[in-house]
C-alpha cells in the first residue's frame, strides 16, 4: 500500500527573491543603526585615547568593532543591496552633518564594491567576507581624505563655522603623507581582527543560538 499524498504535498515552497524587500529593508534598517551606534562608540573612543590624531584614525577604530554587525547582516540578508545601502545609508548622514561630499561618495564606491566581492562568494565564503568587510571599512574614510587632500577647502569651512587658526592648526598638526598611511594601513590591520572575530561570533554564539 502506497501511502497517499495531499495536493499541498506537491506544492513546492517559493523561492527565495534576490531582490530586496520590504522586510530586507527594515533589517537593513536595523543593522544600518547599529553600524552608526558603533561609529558613534569608535568617535568617543578615537577622541579620548588618540589625542590629536582623533580623526583619523576613527575609521580604523570603527573597523575594529564593528565586524559582528557586518558579518550578521551578511548572513541574515545573504542577498546584494544590503551592504550597500547600509554604507550608503551612513554616507548620507555624513554628508548631511556637513562632511564633504566626498564622505558621500566613498559611502558608495566601498560599500558597493564591498556588496559585490560578498556576493562572488555567495555571502558565505569567509575570505570573500572577510576582504568585503575590510573594502566597506574603507567607506568611513571619505570625511578625513580631504584633510590630506583639499586643505585649502578643509580650511575655508573651518573658517566659515567660525573656528580660530589655533584650531585650525591643531586640526593639521599631524596631517603629512606618513600619517596618511599610517591611517590606511590601520585601517587595513583593524578591519581584518575585526572582521575575522565577527566571524568566530557568528559561529561561536549566533550560529548556535539559531539567530542566523
């Protein structure tokens, strides 16, 4: 005797869209202000412990915290659109808190670039991940880049938000081309222990836990 089977039995489940949805939006949402949380925490720690080097090594700091946020959104979504507009999402913030627009446009160009090499790998592979996450970190350099690189624009603005020479001075004091490498280096070290511990929490604690 054969067993017998309903007509749901032969219904096969839809498949999963690679587009985004709403629901993707709200996660990314989610994941968006926690990524913002984590740059606020790099702010403060960047301001109380690098003393006038601050700013510039803010990027690297965020990078070193913010893995598990990365690497959790990448899971969870595991389609492309949501690293980028994550990215994009804190670019536009910068950018309206009165960063350059270049802050803007390097919230697009890492972060794409970042959501792309996630996806070669199907946002599964770890090394694939891993070079994503270090290539998006690099997409909180854009409100520093013009201190190297547009001085006299940097200066202006300082000067029109009616900031004196003392600080503007203070601003520069550590800006020449070795700490600009030293920052993309930093950068660089921190996104890859970032990284590659948000990848030993996913599969320490949220693997586990059944939250991906």
């Amino acid at each position: 005797m054969t067993a017998s089977h309903s007509p749901a039995d032969n219904i096969s489940k839809p498949a999963k869209s690679n587009k985004l949805e709403v629901a993707d939006l709200i996660t990314i949402g989610v994941f968006a202000a926690l990524y913002f949380v984590m740059v606020c925490v790099a702010t403060l720690v960047s301001t109380l412990f690098t003393g006038g080097f601050g700013s510039i090594f803010l990027p690297a700091i965020a990078a070193l915290i913010s893995g598990c946020v990365y690497m959790l959104l990448a899971a969870r979504l595991g389609k492309f659109g949501g690293i980028a507009v994550m990215g994009v999402v804190i670019g536009l913030f910068l950018f309206i808190s009165g960063h350059f627009v270049l802050s803007f446009i390097a919230s697009i160009v890492f972060p794409v670039t970042a959501d792309l090499i996630a996806r070669a790998g199907k946002y599964k592979s770890k090394v694939l991940l891993l070079v994503s996450y270090v290539v998006f970190s690099y997409g909180l350099t854009g409100p520093i880049l013009p201190l190297w690189f547009m001085k006299d624009a940097y200066i202006a603005s300082l000067q029109a938000r009616g900031k004196d020479s003392a600080y503007i001075d203070g601003v520069f004091a550590n800006i020449n081309t070795g700490t600009f490498f030293i920052s993309m280096a930093a950068i660089l070290v921190c996104a890859i222990i970032g990284g590659w511990f948000g990848q030993k929490m996913m599969k320490k604690h949220f693997i586990k836990a059944g939250i991906v």
